[in-house]
C-alpha cells in the first residue's frame, strides 16, 4: 500500500542543475556575470604576466 520514497543524496541534487537552481537569484545572477568577465580577463593578463619580466631583463 505505502511506497518508500528514496531520498537524494547531495550528489544527485546537485548534478545537472544550474547555479540558478542552487543559490538565490540575484546571488547567482552575480556570480555568473563574474564569470563571464573574469575568465576572459584571466586569459588576457596570464600571457600578458609571462612576459612582463622579459620587459625589465
């Protein structure tokens, strides 16, 4: 008559959601539009950093 429901476990909450789906809007909101300018950013000044000390030799 009675089903047991399994519940989820951390992992499978987890897995194939969005950072929307995880934290609040407006905190996911920001976080994602940190991303979009700080990994772009990171991929421009990690070159840029390497050759600097070729600047001052």
């Amino acid at each position: 008559m009675f089903r047991s429901v399994k519940k989820p476990s951390a992992s499978t909450k987890l897995a194939g959601h969005s950072c929307k789906d995880i934290f609040h809007f407006w905190l996911a909101t920001l976080v994602e539009k940190a991303l979009v300018v700080l990994i772009p950013s990171a991929a421009l000044l990690f070159p840029l950093f390497k050759f600097l000390p070729q600047l001052y030799d």
